[in-house]
C-alpha cells in the first residue's frame, strides 16, 4: 500500500502545472536571455527607468498562460484600464531601444500568448523600419500557422524622433493583437508614408482601442502591400474610443500627409466612438477617411474592402470628409461593399486646410452603401460628389443634415440632385435629410430644404452636436471610458 502511495504521489507532482514566477531584470541584464527562459503564466518585470538596447525577439512557448512583461512598478504605480498613458506617466518606464534600423522588438513565428505593458520604446536609427514588429509583413509569413497570435500591448509610449522622425511605430501583421491604451505619436517621414499602426499580412481579429496615435502618411492602415499569405484579408477589427491626431505644427514642413484612417484591404470593421482630426491637402487631396481596395502590387485580386460600420465618430478640422471607390484601378479587385456611415459628426470640413472642402467623393461602383444621421459642417462646393462606373447599387442616404451648398449631391459632368442619380445610382434611397439651402424640385420628395442651417433644429436629420463634440472633448483628454457612450 506504501508503495502504491508513492508511486501516485510521484504521477500527481508529475502532472501538476509549473508555478508562475517573477524574474526581475535589472539595468546591465540580459533582457532576452529572460525571454528565452520565460514560462506560461511568467512575469519578467524590467527596472524602472533602465534602458534595454537590441533586437529583441519574442519566443514560443508551451501553455496557453501569457507571459507579462513590464516595468517593475508597485501596484499603485500601475495605470487601471480604460486611463490612457501619456509621456509624462511614461517617464519612469523602462525604455527598449533598437541600435539600427531594425525593431526594438518583434516576434518569432507562431509565438503566442505575451503581452507587453507600461513600457517605453523609442524610435529606431534614423527612424528607419519599424518600432515593433507582430509578425512578419514579407512572404516569409506565408502561412497561417507561422503568424503569432494572442499579443496585448497595453499602456506604452511608442515614439519617434521629433527631428528624424519614424517609419512606423506598430507593424501589424498578427492574429488576435490587442492594441489599448497606448501613446504612439512622432510617427513621420520625409517623402515617403509613415503610420502610427499598419497592417497587411495578418488575418486578425484586431481591437484598437483607447489610444493615442499620431502620424504623418496615414495614422491608421490595412492593406498598402499585398498580403504574402493568399487570401488573406485582415478581418474582425475593431477601433474604438481613440485619438487619431496630428500636430498642426506639420502643416508646411517636410513631412509627408496624406489621411487619417485607410482601408485598402479589411473585412467586417467596426470604427466607433473615435476623434479623427487635422488632416490637410498636401501628398493627397486631404480626405480624411478612405474607404479604397487596393490591389497595391497586382498580386492581390482578393482585396477587398466590405463590411465596414464607420459610426459616431467626430471628424474635425479636416480638407475633405471620405473617400469610398468600388474598386481598384486599373489592378483588378473585389467590389467594395456592405458600408454603413451612420451617427457621425463632421465638424469642419473646411478648404482652410487646403483641400475642396467636399462632404464626400464615391464612385467606380461600391455597393450596399448606407449614409445615415450624420451631420456635416462643411465650407465647400459639395456634399457628395459622384463618379465612374458601374452605376452603385444599394445606396441609401437618409436622415442627415448638412447645409446644402453650391452643389450638394452631384457628379461628374451632371447636375446636381436628380441627372446624378440617374447617371450613377440604381434606385437610390435618399429621404429624410435636410439638405439646408437646397432647390428641393431637384430632390426626391421627403427631404427638407429650409434655411439657415443650425444643427440645434433638425428635428430628426443628423446627431445631437453638443453630445458629440462633448464625447470628442472626453477622448481628446483620456477622459473616456469603456462605459462611455
């Protein structure tokens, strides 16, 4: 009976999971000889205020227990969910640093379950590459099982050099990436684009959220490269309760603009509740948000923009609104589809940024696009301007308020209002929108026209101004919640 005793004792201590434990790496350490020995369920906490200089590499592991690394704060110390991180919190991170060009970090394939927090890393030499890098944009990730999965990056300052400048600060090309509660600002270039985050060669999902991300060439990216794995569109996103922003500091200097927020290959995205400011005519007409599938080297005929909710986001002090194509030209690609804009305030929309001043540009054919409740303060021509072909299908616009303009809803080489329609919409819905200082006989019935236009009267059409720009003040101040609404 001892013996059986023993013998189970030995098979139960055999079969019972590793504990977790904490290593401490202190200034002078080597932090990858840390990464390499890490355990499911580890925490490697770096010492306040060192710095750690390489190419650090994030290994696989065994067990489904995420390894944490961060700075050794007390608990005290330690920002709670949903309170954004500034530079000034940040100053008593421990800083990771690149000694090249290359990433300060970036992950082997197929690594899973890290999650990096209340760290600082700063730009790369001569702000060349990326800052950190999940996964691998080149056709070196060919396959599914070589992308790394389950990462959580969660309160880090992400910078670049204020006269250098950086590429990029985020490459995305992951499975499963958390990005919340971030500072990701000096991302900028010199003739070239430069993004806060991008993404190509990762299928997702993606969650964005709490952040703030500053960049020159396009703040926030999917797609910009063809996908080295086939098929593949980064799907299930979503990007919520964030600060996309640029200094207006930049307007005039060598550093290359172009929007705020595109998706040129991206399925079933959820923008909501964000702030997206100053972008101005410079390297591109000054749309703030692109909605545009791109089939950017020809090897991608699966690209495709669909199924995209952009709705009650504020987008201020911008040259024009949004830019939606149907499809790619001339590279072949999917039809975009499936866009619903609903709920948004887009509060100065205004050619003292340089651009048109246009409410929004659509054509070459998307279908099932939906324009609804969203109110525009906009100084130029145009509301929506029209153009290509095929003709759209599924296009409802209904129950906004904007004033009407010179033009209102027009199209190349038609007129406003009823010729547009029947040259570039099948069947439109367009009801229920006051359409201030318009020629209502140009309009299907159920639209109003009358004027002056002011926001606080629109009986229906449009969002409510005050709440909107009071939600836009909330995230521009790290104010805002997860129970916000």
């Amino acid at each position: 009976m001892r013996r059986i005793f023993c013998v189970a004792a030995v098979l139960l201590a055999a079969s019972a999971p590793s504990r977790s434990s904490i290593h401490v790496v202190r200034a002078g350490e080597d932090l990858q000889t840390a990464l390499n020995a890490a355990r499911a369920g580890d925490e490697i906490r770096l010492e306040r205020g060192a710095t750690f200089t390489g190419n650090f590499v994030l290994p696989v592991f065994d067990g489904d227990a995420p390894v944490m690394v961060r700075t050794d704060l007390s608990a005290a110390e330690l920002l709670p969910p949903d309170q954004r991180v500034t530079p000034a919190a940040a100053a008593s991170f421990a800083r990771i640093v690149s000694p090249n060009g290359s990433a300060a970090l970036q992950t082997a394939p197929a690594a899973r379950h890290w999650r990096l927090a209340f760290l600082e890393f700063p730009a790369t030499r001569n702000g060349s590459g990326d800052i950190i890098q999940i996964g691998d944009g080149s056709s070196a990730q060919s396959q599914l099982s070589q992308v790394p999965s389950d990462i959580t990056l969660d309160h880090l300052y992400v910078h670049g050099d204020p006269q250098k400048g950086q590429k990029r600060g985020i490459a995305l090309n992951g499975a499963s990436v958390t990005i919340r509660d971030c500072h990701v600002s000096d991302i900028k270039a010199v003739g070239a684009d430069a993004q806060a985050i991008a993404g190509w060669n990762g299928p997702g999902p993606y969650v964005i959220e709490n952040n703030y991300l500053e960049a020159g060439g396009e703040v926030f990216l999917l797609g910009g490269a063809d996908p080295g794995i086939r098929d593949l569109v980064p799907s299930d996103v979503t990007i919520r309760h964030n600060q996309f922003s640029r200094p207006l500091e930049w307007r005039g200097s060598r550093w290359q603009v172009k929007n705020i927020l595109e998706l040129k290959n991206a399925r079933r995205v959820v923008v909501e509740a964000n702030l997206l400011e100053n972008n101005w005519q410079a390297a591109q007409p000054g749309y703030a948000v692109l909605f545009t599938p791109r089939n950017q080297d020809g090897a991608c005929p699966w690209c495709v923009v669909e199924s995209v909710n952009f709705t009650h986001n504020v987008v201020r002090n911008v040259a024009a609104g949004i830019n939606l194509s149907g499809h790619d030209s001339p590279n072949q690609s999917r039809q975009t589809n499936g866009i619903r804009i609903e709920g948004n305030l887009f509060d100065g929309v205004t050619t003292k940024m340089g651009g048109n001043g246009w409410g929004m540009l659509i054509g070459d054919g998307p279908r099932d696009v939906t324009v609804a409740g969203n109110t525009w303060q906009f100084d130029g021509t145009t509301l929506v301007y029209a153009y290509g072909a095929p003709r759209i299908d599924g296009f409802r616009f209904v129950n906004n308020a904007a004033p009407h303009g010179q033009y209102g809803i027009n199209g190349a080489d038609a007129s406003t209002g009823t010729l547009t329609f029947e040259r570039f919409f099948n069947a439109p819905v367009v009801a229920g929108n006051w359409l201030s200082g318009g020629p209502g006989g140009r309009y299907p019935t159920g639209n109003r026209f009358d004027a002056p236009f002011d926001p606080a009267n629109a009986k229906g059409a449009g969002v409510d101004v005050a709440a909107m720009r009071a939600l836009a003040d909330a995230i521009e101040h790290g104010r805002f919640t997860s129970s916000a609404k």
